[in-house]
C-alpha cells in the first residue's frame, strides 16, 4: 500500500453505508472522493455538513471515459454502490439493475487496474448464505446458492457481480476484496430504505409477519470493518460480517421493545404469505395500480427463507465484532423517530 497520503475513492457515496464510510474515514482524516451523479446531491445532504472532500467526483458506474482521468492517484476504491429491485415484472428495471450491479464493478474492477491499487467491493451474504432451515449457514469457503436465488434479480446480480469481477481481477492483476454483510441497520438511514421494514412496523403498515428468518449487523461495524479490510497488508479475499441471525417474529419483537409500538403482527406460513401477495399483485395490475399494498411476491419468497453466515476471518484480521442486537434495533428506531417525517413526535 502506498506511503503516500492515502485517497480513496468511493461508490455509493451518498447512501447509508456510503455515508458511514465517509464519517468514519474522516475521524481517520484520510482523504475521500466521493463519485456522485449529480454533485447537488452531495451538497443537499443534511449529514456530515462539515466533511470535506478531496476532490467531488462526477459520474456514474457506467461512463468512466468521461471522469477517470479526473482522479489523482489512488490508494484505494470503496465500491459499495447498487440498485437494489427485487420484481421480476419490469424488464427494463432488471435491465438497469444487471448494467449497474454487474458491468458496473466490473468497470471499478478496470479502473482499480489502471490506477494500480486495491478495489474491496461490497456484495451481500445472500450470494452464498440463503437456506431452507435454520441449521443451516455458510462461511467464506461455501458455494454461491445458484439454485436458490436465481429467480431473485438482486441476488443473481451481485452473484454475478462477484463471479464476473473475481475472473477480471485475476486477470488484471487486481486485488480485490469482496465483503459480504448481511442485512445492515443502525442510525444515519438518511433515505429510508434499508429501514423499510422497521417503518411499516411503526406505522402499522404490517398487516402480517412471514415465518421465515433474517440476518442483520450494525453498520457501524461494517463500515469500520471496510476501511480495515482495505488498510490491510494481506487481506482474505472474501470476508464475511456475521451479527444476528434470528426468526422475523424475533426482529420484530425486538422493533417492539425499542420502540413500545405493538402488538408484534400475526405470523403467516410463507406459502399462504406468497399467494396472497400474488393476488394483491396480480389484482394492482387489473386495478392499474402503480403498486400491490403488500410486499412483491419476490420478497415474500425471501422472507420464507433462513439467512446466514459466519465467518472464519473477520475478527481476527478485521477486528469485527458485531454489538448487541437489540442496540443496534434501539439505535436505529431512537434515530427514524427524530428524522421520519411521519415517525416524529
């Protein structure tokens, strides 16, 4: 790694993992460049007012030619941006999403060779660790679960993502990290997304749970492990960030304590749940909705499923250690219920 003042550049800059990689790189006053499409986004944001940046770079996963040559030298790329579509009804949105998560890291994979430094890409657990019981897991040694996912635009795509950028790097010379967390949660979800779930609950928006399980860790830890595992000398080529695995019924059990909102939705079995979410879907359709009131007949699918995965590298060369569950649940609902605008009091 370069003895230089260190510059790095990072994808996703403006989202919630983006936002806390940046933070936490700026306690450690190393210089960040954030890639943004539009550089009013960057100065609209209402976090991290005072952060300066290197340099703002503008573009998009997809156009290198008309910004890489833009760069100074660096030591290192942070790739952590993707769409994240799970329906498989909009061809031209699937088409988005494989250009973005696919041929857009192969492209970091390109631009990470031709300025010589080290590329650690963020993928998702859901490549390898998706099973049909809860005795089940994986670790960094594990096969992806091409059977299981391929029907899951999402996954496939980061699971091609990963396949694809692997066979790039080894032929361009390339050393390149591949992270995979699973579900992240914490403060600082300034676009509400990866906090979805947690929302609806507060709002009652949940009408009912799916009997199935989930996998989440704070994204605190996950961005501290990023910036470990690009600092380095000889890092693994995956590592995988394990936190809690537990039943939805026992997420949402803890959203209840953190929050005092209940009661905690009825359980449902997942194939009740998933033909009553393609009803509501198909019905939208007729209807000409924009959208079902329930979750895409894809996430249902998911949500019946068990996720997880260990890890046989990470806190040794990562100093990972996930925190306490139910923290991280209280961190994050005490955060939405002072920046939602329907959750303020």
């Amino acid at each position: 790694m370069s003895t230089h003042p260190s510059h790095y550049l990072i994808t996703g800059a403006t989202g919630f993992l983006g936002r806390h990689v940046i933070e936490q790189l700026a306690e450690q006053q190393l210089a960040f460049l954030p890639l943004v499409r539009d550089p009013q986004t960057w100065k609209k944001r209402d976090w991290g007012k005072s952060l300066q940046a290197a340099q703002v770079v503008t573009g998009g996963l997809n156009d290198l030619s008309a910004w890489q040559d833009s760069l100074p030298a660096l030591d290192g790329i942070f790739h952590l941006a993707a769409l994240v579509r799970h329906s498989r009804s909009d061809d031209l949105a699937l088409k988005e999403l494989y250009a973005a998560n696919v041929q857009g890291t192969l492209n970091m994979v390109k631009l990470a060779a031709l300025k010589k430094c080290r590329l650690v890409f963020v993928s998702t657990s859901g490549t390898v660790g998706v099973f049909n019981s809860k005795q089940e897991w994986a670790d960094e040694h594990s096969p992806f679960c091409e059977t299981m996912i391929s029907d899951w635009p999402y996954y496939d795509s980061k699971l091609q993502a990963e396949r694809e950028a692997r066979k790039l790097a080894q032929e361009l010379g390339v050393e390149l990290v591949i992270i995979r967390p699973p579900v992240l949660l914490g403060p600082g979800d300034h676009r509400f997304r990866s906090t979805g779930h947690i929302i609806r609950y507060l709002r009652k928006r949940l009408p009912f749970l799916i009997r199935g399980g989930m996998h989440f860790i704070d994204i605190r830890d996950a961005a501290a492990a990023l910036i470990r595992a690009m600092q380095h000398d000889s890092p693994q080529p995956v590592y995988h960030l394990s936190g809690v695995a537990c039943s939805i019924d026992s997420f949402f059990r803890m959203v209840e304590k953190a929050s005092g909102v209940g009661p905690v939705p009825p359980q449902l079995p997942a194939p009740l749940a998933l033909a009553i979410a393609r009803t509501a879907s198909g019905l939208s359709k007729v209807a000409g909705l924009h959208e079902s009131p329930l979750p895409d007949p894809v996430v249902v699918e998911m949500a019946g499923k068990y996720w997880d995965v260990r890890s046989r590298y990470a806190a040794q060369d990562l100093g990972f250690q996930n925190r306490f569950g139910q923290d991280t649940i209280n961190d994050t609902v005490d955060w939405l219920k002072l920046h939602h605008p329907q959750l303020r009091s």
